[in-house]
C-alpha cells in the first residue's frame, strides 16, 4: 500500500493511495488543476534568507517542543491540507529551546505567482507563532509581507503566542497593495535581544479568484464612512443621518474584541488604535435590524 503526492507551483497538489502486488507494476495518472495552493505535501521551491545562527526554516513534519506546559512548536501540522509536513523554523531536538530562532532572522520566500488574470485574488494561509521565556517580556514577531515586484506592505505583524494552527482566510490582496505577475509572499520570524524562544510555522497557502471588485459588491458595502483606512493612531467612523442607535465592534485577526462602544445619535466617533498592533481588523455595526461589517487596517 503506498500513498503517493504530486504537486506542481501554478497547481494543486494531489494525494493517490494505490496498491502494487508482489511481482507487479501499476502506472499512476495524477491530473493536476491550475492553482496557487501548497500545503507543503512536496517542496515546490520555496527559497529561505536568513541571518539568524539557528532556528532557519525548513520543511517536513513538524517535531513538538514545550515550555512550562505551554506548546511552543507544533507535534503536526495543519489538520486543514493533505500530508504531514509544513514550514517550521528549526526542526532538531524536542527540548525547550531546541533549534528555536536564535540571533536574528529568517525568511520564507515564495515562488513568484502570476495575478494578472485574477479578478479579485483573495490569500488564505495557516501560521503558528510562540516566543515565551526569558528574563524580561517576550519581545519577537512574526511578519507577513506580500511584494508585488515593486513595493512590499505588511499584511500581519504577530508579536503575541498561540498555542495552536491559526487560520487567515480570504484576504483581498488589492486591499493591500497592487496586483501584478510577479508576487510574492515572505514570512519572517525574528529573535530580537533579550534571549526568548522563538518558534514559528507556516502552512496551507492558497489563492483563489474571488468575485469581481466594483458594482456588483455595492449591496455589501458598509453605509459608514471610515477614515482614514488605513490608519495609524487613530480614526474616525462617520454615521449617516438617520441610522438606528447600535454597537461599534472592533476585532483582531484572532477574534479578540479590542474596542467596543455604544453608538446614540453621533454624527462620528473617533477610535484610537494606538495601543493595536498593526494589521487587519474587522469592524462591525449592530443595531436591532442591521448589521455591517468591513475590514479596516493598521499600519
């Protein structure tokens, strides 16, 4: 009995389970479909650069490590994709500290993927990030660019652990940054001063074609005004004239509400930001027969 993964950049990666009895030969045909997806069941070419003395990432499945019954790197990998592997930064030993990033950085670096032909290209991917221990606050992240060839902007600045896969889904990626026939996506784990762990993985990357952007979303436009987006310290939500009392929610990429406020008969509010990380939000609007939701950034 054999399982067998096939997987080519620019398409979808396929799992085949077969037999071959003794003293036969079987033949596989894999039909693969054009995608920019990989879950790491095969190295597809993904490239590293890195300064940092260990800790540099590397594929396959993953080998779990703890700190004071905390997890720090995962037993396994995405329970999302097909196969066991992924990206992990430093892969040896099992112990605390074990290949963990030391001294510097490293980087995951794509292949280039072609969008030039994309309505509406929306990102999905799956990250693991712990940084524990030490003798004062952890004080490393994880950062998520895309590059589109010209310019480079990030999409999420992780400086907090989580003790578990977590899941971005459908990014629109113009909201970022311009689309063209040369992106690429680099993660980068960092080990600032201060001798902390530092553990980090990446798996399950996908994009796909969403629907079109312009008229045919305008139903699903939130009818408030937010500016300016993206943002720094602060900004402002203007309500139009009429709308009904509700809530203003706030949430980070993990789900956690970070500002919330009843809204009475304001023409605006001013939210300040300045204690948020930068990177995606969701801001929501409920009242008693509406709710609206829309995606605000900081940077």
């Amino acid at each position: 009995e054999y399982t067998v993964y096939a997987g080519k950049w620019g398409y979808t990666t396929e799992e085949v389970a077969f037999s071959i009895g003794l003293g036969t030969t079987n033949s596989v045909i894999i039909e693969l479909e054009e995608a920019y997806e990989d879950p790491f069941a095969v190295d597809l070419g993904w490239t590293i650069d890195s300064d940092a003395d260990a800790g540099i990432w590397e594929i396959g499945e993953p080998q779990g490590t703890s700190f004071g019954g905390f997890t720090l790197n995962p037993e396994v990998d995405s329970d999302s994709d097909i196969g066991d592997w992924c990206y992990v930064t430093g892969n040896s030993g099992i112990g605390t500290g074990d290949d963990d990033v030391d001294g510097g950085y490293t980087t995951l670096v794509s292949p280039v993927f072609d969008l030039s032909t994309y309505e509406n290209p929306l990102l999905s991917f799956e990250y693991w990030f712990t940084n524990e221990g030490g003798d004062n606050n952890p004080n490393d992240e994880l950062d998520i660019r895309l590059d589109n060839g010209t310019d480079e902007v990030s999409l999420l600045l992780i400086d907090e652990s989580n003790d578990s896969w977590f899941t971005v889904s459908e990014l629109v990626m113009a909201d970022y940054i311009e689309v063209t026939n040369n992106m690429t996506l680099k993660v980068t784990a960092a080990d600032m001063p201060g001798g902390h762990v530092v553990e980090a993985g990446f798996d399950n990357f996908k994009v796909m074609d969403g629907e079109p952007l312009g008229v045919g979303n305008i139903s699903e436009v939130m009818p408030l005004d937010i500016s300016p987006n993206p943002f720094n310290e602060a900004f402002v939500v203007y309500f139009p004239k009429g709308m009904e009392n509700g809530t203003i929610q706030v949430f980070d990429m993990r789900g956690r509400i970070v500002s919330e406020m009843i809204v009475s008969n304001e023409n605006s509010i001013e939210i300040d930001s300045r204690s948020w990380a930068k990177g995606i939000y969701q801001l929501s609007y409920i009242s008693n027969s509406e709710k609206f939701t829309q995606k605000i950034i900081k940077q």
